[in-house]
C-alpha cells in the first residue's frame, strides 16, 4: 500500500508490566522476546535526505541531534538493509545516548513499518523482522563489552546500529537482563542499562498506527522495578 509521507505512531506496549513469573506462559503461547533497552523510543523516517528522530508521542526529538557521522551510518545501515534511498522508510527502534555512560549514540532497530514507501500492513511481525535480518549475511555480532565480559545483543550493521537478538526463551532473555546489569553496577549507576524483556506475538498483523493504542494487542514488557518504575 502506498502512501503519503506521514508519521505512523509505532506498535507499542500493553499498559503496565507483566511479572517475570508470567514469562513461562507467554513463552507457550508462542511470544518471543527481545531486550528491553534503557533508552528514548526512535521512530527513524527516512528518504533521500537526512534520517528525521521522532518520538513514540509523534514528535521530532527535540533534545538529540544526530551528528553527521551518524547521519552517515544510518545511509549506510539503510544500504545494508536493501532499502531504496529515494523512497520514503519508516523504521522502529530505540536511541541509546542518555541514560547509560556504557552507550552513547547508539540505535536499536526492532521493526520496519514502512519499506520504500510501502506501508507494511497486515504483515506479521515475524515476517518484518525476518525480511531485516535476510540482508544481514555476513554481518558481525554486536556486543556490548564490560569489564572484559562481552554479551552478545544482536547483529551489527554500523558501529553504532544494530538489530536486536529475538528469542523464544524469554526466560533466558530475563537472565540475560540481570547479567548485564550487575556486570554494569546499574545499582551505582542509578539507572539499569537494560530495562527487561519486550516481547511480541511473531504472528501479530501490523494495523494503521494512527492512534497510540493500534497494535497494543501483540506487545507487552517485562520490566525490573527502579525508582521510577514500581509494579
């Protein structure tokens, strides 16, 4: 379906928090998960001029800039990714800068909504993802390296993007969380550099975004208590 340029709000969460307990249940029901970063919501809309930042709120970042090296990094990753660079491209994620020394200008992508001007409805998320990961032969792993301890978080494009691993074994994805964690100290640092599990329905349809709450019906998070968060 093609379309007019336009934002998309992104697929986003259930309300709330499942507890770590209900994993197991999502797990036989067929979710599979992915982490959940400690960053600010990237909505990435590009053509053939620089990578616009919006937010999950349909609104430009407006206390990031994205440096030219990095301007240049994402017309890189959209080559690796197959996508044509005169057409529009809407790509969901997340930007990791101001929350954790361990990551700065950093991009998480999680999902393509909108492929050379092509709205991707009625796709499953299975389905997007599988068709990111397909261009990705021969790219490295990206590691996150603490202390000499490296965690494996994905696959890479650019030095600075990568495309998150996405599991079945949302219970591993939970201990996965606590490991980084603890190696970073987040307990010092104030804030976790890994929030927990975000996990997806992989045979949810994408709907049109055009209200936050399209899409609520195939995510949800599992998320560790902080100061700011308390389930």
């Amino acid at each position: 379906m093609k379309l007019a340029e336009r934002y998309i709000y992104p697929p986003r969460p259930q309300k709330g928090s499942i507890p770590q307990s209900e994993l197991a249940n999502f797990k036989d029901m067929g979710w599979k998960g992915q982490l959940k970063f400690n960053g600010n919501r990237l909505v990435l809309s590009k053509n053939s001029g620089d990578a616009v930042f919006y937010n999950r709120h349909k609104k430009v970042h407006k206390r990031y800039t994205p440096p030219t090296w990095l301007q240049d990094e994402i017309i890189e990753a959209c080559r690796l990714l197959g996508l044509d660079e005169n057409e529009w491209n809407l790509l969901d994620g997340e930007l990791l800068h101001n929350k954790h020394r361990l990551f700065k200008d950093t991009i998480v992508l999680w999902d393509i909504l909108v492929r050379d001007g092509e709205w991707l409805l009625d796709t499953t998320y299975q389905e997007r993802f599988d068709s990111l990961l397909s261009k990705c032969d021969g790219c490295d792993p990206f590691h996150l390296e603490i202390g000499g301890e490296k965690f494996l978080l994905g696959v890479k494009l650019t030095e600075h993007i990568f495309i998150p691993i996405l599991t079945d074994d949302l219970q591993g994805l939970w201990d996965l969380t606590q490991e980084i964690n603890e190696a970073a100290g987040w307990k010092h640092e104030g804030e976790p550099i890994v929030e927990g599990v975000a996990a997806k329905m992989p045979i949810g349809k994408l709907k049109p975004g055009l209200r936050e709450s399209n899409n609520t019906d195939w995510n949800t998070r599992c998320r560790i208590c902080t100061k700011r968060h308390r389930y």
